[in-house]
C-alpha cells in the first residue's frame, strides 16, 4: 500500500529547495538534514546510503554525494 501526502506548500519544488541550494558541494556530514529540514519545512532528509520507500512523496529530500563525499543534489521524490 503506497500513501502520497499532500504536498505541503504549492511552490514549486525548485523554489521548496531554493532556501538551500548552498549546501551543494559541502562535504556531507549527517546534521545537513536537519539543517535542510529547518529552511525548506519537509518532513523527512534522506542520506546517502539510507534506506527509503519508493514510493513518490513531496514532503521528503534525497541527499546525493559524488565520489569525494560531497553534496551533489539535491531531489524531492
């Protein structure tokens, strides 16, 4: 059983992570989301590596590092 919430603003996505945009190309430490979490208001950051439903949700940020640890995108999906 899938379960999409309700987006949780009617911005579009690219503005939803225009409050943290800065973050990419910082090494990525685990505080980055809670950090992303505070300026875009999601619910949920997930890390490189964690384990995540597949589900398509609006309220949950994918964090992708490159090969040196660095924060390399960042997705709402």
């Amino acid at each position: 059983m899938t379960i999409n919430l309700p987006p949780l603003t009617d911005m579009p996505i690219e503005d939803v992570l225009a409050p943290v945009r800065h973050v990419i190309g910082s090494p990525y430490v685990e505080s980055v989301k809670d950090y992303i979490l505070a300026l875009t208001g999601l619910r949920r950051a997930v890390g490189p590596g964690e384990p995540a439903t597949k589900d398509i949700r609006t309220d949950r940020v994918f964090i992708s590092v490159d090969d040196d640890g660095r924060i390399a995108r960042l997705t709402i999906k």
